[in-house]
C-alpha cells in the first residue's frame, strides 16, 4: 500500500466547527446545541475539539430542513433520525438473512454438507 494514500470516506471526521457551520449554513453554536442534543455526534480532535465529517453536514443540512421546511421540533428531529437508522439497520439484516437463506435452499435441494 501507498504510505501517501489518505484513506478518506464520507465518514472521515475532517471540518472544524467553523468550516462545518459554513458548509452546512448554520451557526457554530447551533452544531454544539446538535451535538449536545445528540442529532450529529461529530468526532473528535486530540485537544477534544470537534471534526465534522461529509456525512455530518449532510445529516446537518436534513436537521436544518425538516425544522425550517416540515416544522418539526428537534425532538421530533432526532426521533425520525433513529427511527432512520434503525430501519436501515433491519433492511441489511433482511438482506443478510435472505442470504442465508438462498444458501441453506440450495444446501436442503443439492443435499450438500453445510459450509464449515
């Protein structure tokens, strides 16, 4: 592997507050209310300052959306955002097990010892 290669992902904790508040249009203060609520949990620099990373301001920019355009409260917000994950998380567990279960058809129809 290339020791100059930055591995960076959507995920990859990189924008000051500052530079997070900019791109998503809202105030510095408004991301720490965020945080503090728990709507954006953003990582975390050594002097424990926070980093933001691209999927931070997108997830900002819905906050900011569903409060200014639906009207909803940030309770309701931060509902909607773990019932979003949550069934996120269940479509991928489907997924996994009808894996499983195409694999355990095709063992049961070709009477094939089950993978070790």
């Amino acid at each position: 592997m290339d020791p100059n290669h930055l591995d960076i992902s959507d995920d990859t904790p990189l924008y000051v507050i500052s530079v997070a508040a900019q791109l998503s249009g809202l105030h510095p203060q408004t991301l720490r209310q965020y945080d503090r609520l728990g709507l954006v949990s953003p990582g975390r620099a050594p002097g424990r300052g926070r980093l933001y990373s691209l999927r931070d301001i997108v997830l900002l920019r819905e906050v900011q959306r569903l409060s200014q355009e639906e009207g909803i409260n940030l309770a309701g917000i931060k509902r909607i955002l773990e019932l979003e994950t949550e069934n996120m998380r269940l479509r991928e567990e489907v997924a996994r097990l009808r894996g499983e279960l195409t694999l355990m058809r095709a063992l049961i129809r070709y009477e094939l010892p089950p993978p070790a």
